[in-house]
C-alpha cells in the first residue's frame, strides 16, 4: 500500500466548494494585495489563538524576521534559540546581524531545554525565541519568567503549532510575539507561502503593521525601514476558510497518534526499546509532525521508501553545525541532545485523511524491517 508522507490533494477535495467560488470572487475584485479579506482574517486567527492582535505577512521567515525587527533586535544582540529546528529560526536572526545562541533540548520533547537558558543570557541578549516544534509547547512559564526579570522579549516560533494548547493558553499568545507559518504543509495551510505575527500589546501591534508595509505611515511617509512583508488576500481567503475545519482537522491527527501508539504496541516494538514514539508534554498537541526515535534510523528509511512508506527526516543537520553558522564556533558534541535526535528521528504520515489501513501498513513495514 502506498502511503504519502502528506496528501493534501484530499484536503483539497473536501474544501473545493467552499474555497473556489471565493476565489473566482476576489479574482472579479482584483484587489490582491491586503485590503478586508487580510482584515477578516486576522481578526479570526488572533480570535482562535487568544490574542489580542494578528499581523498576516508574506511567510513564516518573515514573521520571525520581522518580530525580530520589531523588537529592534540588530547587529551586536544576541537571541537565545535552539539548534534543532528549522533553519528559518535561526537565519531570521543571523540576516539582522545578531547572534544566534543555541541552548540543548530536552530529549523527550524535542524544545529548548527551559533550565539551561538563563546560564546563556549575557547583558547582549535581547529575546528568547523558544520553538514549539512538531505541534508542542516549549516550556513556557521558566522562560517568561526569567525574561520578565531579564528585560527581553519572547518571541515564540510556533510555525509547526497553531492551535496547541496548554494550561488553557494557546501558542502564539504567551510570549510578546508569536510567529506563524502557512506553508502548505503545515497544519493551516496555505495556497503558497504566508505567515502572520501575534501580539498583545497595542504599541508592538503597530510597529508590525509599519514594518510589513515598508515602515510606511501614512502612505508614502516612511518614518523607518521595513521591509515588503505583506499577505496577500488570496491566501488569506483560503485560510480563513480553511480555519473553520482545524480543530477537526487536529483532532484526527490527534486520533492518529493514539492509533500509532495502539499499533506499535501490538507489533511489539515498543517494548523492545527498537522505537520510541513521541511524548505528549502539551495538553493539547497538534501532531504538525508525528516523530519516533528508531533504530537504525536510516536504513529503516530507505526500507519504508522502497515500499511506498512516505517518511522525512526533521532535521538531519542540527543549526550549530550548518555550514553557513560556522563563524558562530559551535563544534560537534556542543549540543549532544540535538546531535542525537538528528541522528535517531523519523517522521510518519499523520495528517487527519490517514486511513487506519494506512496507519498499520506503516507499522507492518516497520516491524517488517526489524524482524529477525
């Protein structure tokens, strides 16, 4: 059986008739760039986030990138983040002439290991920038704590976590800004790229609506430098419509890690220790990814390829030994948990369309493949 690490051309099916006539509609309209399908939507997302504002931009780097600016993070700071994501994160700081400052992450939850941050702060530190990788939540009540007594900001990465949830917060409206990700990927996916930057504060709201427009103010008066970081209404339309599905849509990726669990279980693997499936360290985890630490990682990988077994790996080369970060002067061995899940981790289909045949011929060439 043939398993795609994603399908989105049935998500497609199923939304065709909601999103085709919008989109003939702003076609006839032809007003393209922000305008009130932009509004409308931002007014919906920081809704479903609980945040007081949403700021749509042009991708998920950009709404790092200009979080960053907005909090006039530049040449000389230093922003406190961890080696194991995307490399989004940690470019967006580097591109400001700032310094990325990697801090180890917790080997179960794949985020920033909370207790070792304040040992990397230095009076140059101007934000902490936790990612909510794979659809959890750092740890986030340590690090705001410790930024609130800092003085610096808190930018949460959560491009892989709209809509997690912990403690009855959302990601995106805990820290100072929470920036967002719809690469068609993702959980809310777009038609191409877009991002958006949330935000309870008024003064920071502002600046980023400035920012995303070249630090225009009125119109033709720049009073600082932006940057072209608009959304543009037609992914805006497919978003907003798109919305209105994602708590179902999280809740059968959440019914398909419970079956995962099911499923490993039965074929005896778990207790062999030969996989290691995902901790849930968030009330409510959104399954962006679903990642086991396996045995044998890549030869396990090219046996599920040669049997249709759709399968990723997230993220073969920690930052801190990414080439272009070498003048950063990280070596190997640095962050060894980083190091280790970038040797250990895999990626299984998990979005909501999966079918449970299709779960367990995942499993099945699994166990296949470990089979004496």
């Amino acid at each position: 059986m043939q398993v795609p690490l994603l399908d989105l051309t049935k998500q497609y099916a199923a939304l065709r008739a909601e999103i085709e006539p919008a989109v003939l509609e702003l076609m006839a309209s032809q007003q393209f760039i922000l305008g009130p399908k932009v509004a409308e939507f931002e007014c919906a997302l920081a809704g479903y986030c609980g945040a007081r504002y949403a700021v749509g931009v042009s991708s998920g780097t950009d709404a790092l990138l200009i979080a960053l600016m907005a909090e006039g993070v530049g040449a000389g700071d230093e922003v406190i983040t961890s080696p194991y994501t995307f490399f989004a994160t940690a470019g967006s700081i580097a591109r400001l002439g700032a310094r990325p400052v990697f801090v180890d992450i917790d080997p179960g939850t794949f985020n920033l290991r909370a207790d070792r941050v304040e040992a990397a702060i230095t009076p140059r530190t101007k934000a902490i920038m936790p990612v909510h990788l794979f659809g959890q939540l750092a740890d986030m009540d340590p690090l705001l704590e410790m930024a609130r007594r800092r003085g610096v900001a808190v930018i949460e990465d959560a491009a892989q976590a709209i809509g997690a949830e912990h403690q009855g917060r959302r990601a995106g409206a805990i820290g100072d800004y929470g920036c967002f990700s719809f690469f068609p990927s993702k959980n809310l996916g777009g038609f191409g790229d877009g991002g958006a930057v949330t935000t309870n504060d008024e003064t920071r709201y502002r600046r980023l609506v400035r920012l995303r427009n070249h630090g225009m103010e009125p119109k033709y008066f720049h009073g600082e430098i932006g940057g072209n970081f608009r959304l543009d209404a037609l992914q805006a339309i497919v978003l907003h419509i798109k919305l209105r599905h994602l708590e179902a849509w999280h809740a059968a990726r959440a019914r398909n890690a419970e079956r995962y669990a099911r499923l490993f279980r039965e074929a005896g693997l778990l207790h062999k220790g030969i996989v290691r499936l995902p901790q849930a360290a968030t009330d409510h985890p959104v399954w962006n990814q679903y990642v086991i630490r396996a045995a044998r990682r890549d030869e396990l990988m090219a046996h599920l390829k040669t049997t249709g077994i759709g399968c990723e790996i997230y993220y073969p080369v920690p930052l801190h030994l990414q080439k272009c970060l070498a003048y950063l002067g990280y070596t190997e061995g640095a962050f060894p948990e980083a190091e280790r899940a970038a040797r250990e981790t895999l990626a299984l289909p998990i979005y909501p369309e999966l079918t449970e045949a299709q779960q367990s011929a995942v499993v099945d060439a699994i166990a296949a493949f470990y089979r004496p």
